[in-house]
C-alpha cells in the first residue's frame, strides 16, 4: 500500500479507466465508471459505461482495447495492492 490506510480501494485504479475511456470515446463526457466492492480485502469491480456509439471503441477488433484497458487498470491496482476486475456496459 502506498498512502496508508485511510485511502479508498479502486481509488488510482478508477481515475486510470475513466482517463483511458475519455482518451479513446467520441463522447468523453458520457463516460462513467462505477465502483462496487473492495470492502474487507474483496476485490473491487469497475464498470465503465460509454455512450452507445463508443462501445465498439473501448472493445476494439476481437476485444484487443478491452484486454489492453483491462490490463492497463490491473497494473494501476496493483500499485496500491489491490485486486481488480473491469466490467464494460453494452
């Protein structure tokens, strides 16, 4: 852990996505990302929501940008010892 034990959990690993998403959308301001979970050490669950048009965008050919976004998020949890999961909302 990095700032101690007051921080929230998914706190870098939430503004990561929601940076990611507005970079690859045409609506960055219809991007939303919902946190659920983390509480006791259970792992915490984003879900990024987009404007129906951006969709196909954030999953990319064969799901190739969701897998990098996926990815990318973990590694920003994993800096502050957290265990992540990454829902995207069609």
């Amino acid at each position: 852990m990095t700032e101690g034990a007051n921080r929230l959990p998914g706190g870098t690993s939430r503004a990561v996505l929601a940076y990611l998403a507005r970079q690859l959308v045409g609506s960055p301001e219809a991007v939303g990302v919902e946190l659920s979970g983390g509480e006791g050490g259970a792992p915490v669950r984003l879900r990024l929501e987009v404007a129906p048009d951006d969709v196909g965008r954030v999953i990319g050919r064969r799901g190739r940008t969701a897998q990098a976004i996926r990815a990318l998020t973990r590694a920003a949890a994993a800096r502050d010892g957290d265990e992540v999961f990454v829902d995207i909302a069609d």
